[in-house]
C-alpha cells in the first residue's frame, strides 16, 4: 500500500526498521555477560568479588555505573512517519 509518492512497501520497511531499531535498544539494555572485569573500565578502581559474582561479565565498578545509569538515554532523532508537519519544522 502506498501513499502519495511514497513507493510499494515503504509504509511497511519504515515499520520493520523502527521495529528492528527499538529490538537493538532492548539487547543493549539486557546488561553485561561474559567474563567479569576486575578492575573499572573507567577509572580502574578494583570490582568487589561479590559484585562479580552477582552480575556475570561486569565492566564497571558501582560509582561509574550510577554515574552511567543517571545519564538520559539519548535517542535517535529520526521522524519515520514523515508526516506535513514534521516536514515543515
């Protein structure tokens, strides 16, 4: 179905990609695996074993990771809906 000069199947890619973009958010917010660090990817403090333990493939200590966590999350600024009035803004 196409709309306007929109070519067949551009509704639908447009979909599919906001879709596949919102799925690569979430597997980025799943959390950390693999091997544990022992020390902070950032300031090179030394991980407590038990936080190791607690969460599998750590990479920061806790103070870089509230730091990271208080931080907004920064999103893509792209308007697939291409709607009049985005346009004209």
């Amino acid at each position: 179905m196409a709309g306007g000069w929109a070519r067949d199947g551009a509704v639908e890619e447009q979909i599919e990609a906001s879709i596949n973009d919102e799925l690569k958010r979430m597997q980025a917010r799943r959390g950390p695996s693999g091997e544990s660090r022992t020390h902070c990817a950032e300031c090179e403090e030394e991980i407590p074993e038990r936080r190791r333990a607690a969460i599998p493939g750590v990479k920061l200590c806790v103070d870089c990771q509230q730091g990271r966590d208080s931080r907004p999350e920064a999103r893509g600024g792209i308007n697939r809906r291409g709607s009049k009035d985005s346009q004209l803004r």
